[in-house]
C-alpha cells in the first residue's frame, strides 16, 4: 500500500489539486503599497488580513521559550503589520471610507498608559508579551524611584526665625497660664510624698522606742533624746525581756564551764542531739 506522501505525488492528485486551483481562480498577493490599491473593498480587506496576522503573532509572542532573538524578530513583525495597518487605514479613508484610527480601540499597557508613549525605539515602537521581559526592554517599562533631596544648612536657616527659639512665646499669655497651674499641681504632689515619708517615719520612729518598757530605762532612753540627735533606726531591735534572757543564758554556759569538765559537757552535747534539743 501506498503511503500518503506517495498518494499526494501520484499523477491522478496532482490533476485534482491543479483543477481545484483552477476553480478556485488564482490568489491574491496583498500590495506592497496601499497606494496600489484602488478599490475600497479590496483596501478593507487587506486591512482585515492584516489584523488577522497581527493576532496570530501576538499569541505566539506570549511563548517566553521560543529564545531571545525569535522573540525579537516576532516583535519588529508585528511593529511593522502595526505601521502596514496605518497605511492601510489611511488609504481607506482617501477612498472615501471610515476613520478607523479614531474609532478603533486604544491599546495601553498595564498601568493605563498608551503603548506609543511607552517606545524603545522611537515613537511607536511597541513590545508585546515575552518581549517587555527581554534584556534591556525591562528597564523601560521600570519607573525610577523619586530622589530625596536633601536640603542644604543656607536653606534650613531661611526658616528659622524668633518663634523657633521660643522667644516669643509668652506674649499671649497662654503659656503663664498653663505652666502656673502645672506649678501648683507639681507642689502639691511634691507635698503629699513628703507627708508620706514623714509619716512612715515617724511610724518608725514609735515602734523602737514604744517597746523599751516603763521605768529608769525608758526615762534614761528620753533623757539621752533629748540631750542627744534624733536618730531612728529602721530595723527591728531587741526588747529589755529578750536581752535580759540573752544575759542569763550568756552566765548559765559560763558556770557550766567552770563546774563541767570537758568530758562530761561532750556527753550533754551528745545527749541532746540524741534527744533533739539544743
């Protein structure tokens, strides 16, 4: 059996295809020129097989794998169908048609801004798809961010003037206001902590002498008062019973030690911590 490539190359298809070609009638060459062309209709119609071919090439141009100097070439193709449409256009309207370049849509870029406006290569120049990624093509699409001058020390000085230095500041009489009754406020807080002290003070003060008891001691305690500075002390002292114990204790051991011999107190020691006792 034959295969399909010898099928198409076999006398019979060959006069079939020349004959459909024959009723079909010969294909039309668009104009190098739109100024050939001298037929509205037919000016209309290569405009339109012009816009066919320019949205088959932007589909393709989408494709970022199709390599850097394929992207390009696809790039200045449809630059170049965009200024044959212009012609085109043109053309129609000497031959009496209509204006499509003020009736057609614009084309603008992601930011809203005319495609024109946005040229690489002069004014008119278009990228499509995978060309606005390109090499040297991204940076123009890239707004350059505002610079911050900074202003020179002449300049600053030029707005500095007695209201900066609060020279002026009290002629209203607002400020002596606000800052008398902040004085006011300020001394009374300042009284109110001293009171507190003074009262944790002489809180203090009551609790190490209240506990001394009543008689020479106490009387010997107000007599040296008063002939002596004030002088408080701020941690808890000992009371007359507790250092009258402290001294019996202190002569008890002194006259174990004179009547106990070493060995036997080594015993009373044993004998407590046996029995828990100190």
């Amino acid at each position: 059996m034959a295969r399909n490539e010898e099928k198409a190359q076999s006398m019979l298809n060959r006069w079939l295809a020349g004959k459909q070609n024959e009723a079909r009638g010969e294909r039309q060459k668009r104009p190098y020129l739109a100024t050939e062309c001298h037929d509205l209709n037919e000016a209309d119609k290569w405009r339109q097989q012009i816009l066919r071919e320019i949205g088959k090439k932007v589909m393709d141009i989408q494709n970022a794998g199709l390599g850097e100097h394929r992207i390009r070439d696809m790039n200045d193709e449809i630059n170049k169908l965009i200024r044959e449409k212009g012609h085109w256009e043109r053309r129609i309207v000497e031959l009496g048609g209509p204006d499509y370049s003020k009736v057609g849509p614009r084309v603008t870029d992601s930011e809203g801004r005319n495609l024109a406006e946005a040229s690489g290569r002069g004014p008119g120049y278009r990228y499509f798809g995978a060309a606005k990624q390109l090499p040297g093509v991204r940076e123009l699409f890239e707004k350059e961010a505002p610079r911050q001058v900074r202003r020179t020390r002449a300049e600053m000085h030029r707005a500095i003037d007695a209201d900066y230095y609060g020279f002026r500041d009290e002629e209203d009489g607002i400020l002596e206001k606000v800052e008398a009754a902040a004085e006011v406020a300020m001394r009374r807080q300042a009284i109110a902590d001293w009171e507190e002290k003074e009262a944790e003070r002489q809180a203090a003060f009551a609790a190490v002498h209240g506990g001394m008891g009543e008689g020479g001691v106490a009387e010997q305690a107000d007599a040296d008062a008063a002939a002596a500075p004030q002088f408080v002390a701020y941690v808890p002292l000992p009371d007359q019973k507790e250092i009258e114990q402290k001294v019996l204790e202190s002569k008890k051991q002194q006259l174990l030690r004179q009547y106990i011999s070493v060995d036997e107190e080594a015993k009373q020691q044993q004998a407590r911590e046996l029995l828990n006792r100190r």
